[in-house]
C-alpha cells in the first residue's frame, strides 16, 4: 500500500487509519527513522523490550569496557588529528 502523507507544523506525520488498523500501530508504538541514500527515508517499527532482550543475548559473555575503551581512545585520536588544539592538551 501506498499513501501520500503530510508532514504538519510540528514535523508529525499522520499513518493512515488503515494502515495503523491493518499493522496493529498504536498510541506509542515506536519506530526507527532510517536516512539512506538519494534522500530516502523509511520508518522501521521496533520494540524496545524486543530489541534490550536480544541485545542481552548477543552480548552475553562480550567484554564491554575493553570495546568502550577502543573507541574512546579511537576518538580522542581522530579529535587530535583533526582539531589542532586538542592535541597541545
């Protein structure tokens, strides 16, 4: 199904009720907001319960702090390399 929608003053955008009814969206339901590229844009619905529950389960067992601690020093590096200023700290 294909519908034209309209984005309203305060940047809402209204799913039709047919839409909503035929996909079981509700008052609340959540969604990710996906840019690609050429300008699209899609909307993805997740279930933030769904999603913590299956993040535990890949995760488990994964050393987090050694991950926080890569990217953190990988960030400090490219922030020295690309603002000079930082680098004299």
């Amino acid at each position: 199904m294909a519908a034209v929608v309209t984005v309203d003053k305060a940047g809402r955008i209204v799913i039709p009720r047919g839409t909503r009814h035929s996909h079981g969206i509700r008052a609340g339901t959540k969604f990710l907001l996906v840019e690609g590229e050429n300008g699209l844009l899609w909307l993805e619905r997740i279930d933030p319960r769904e999603l913590s529950d299956r993040l535990r389960r890949e995760m488990r067992g994964v050393d987090l702090d050694a991950i926080v601690r890569r990217v953190e020093s990988e960030a400090n590096r490219l922030a020295r390399s690309r603002y000079r200023a930082l680098a004299r700290r």
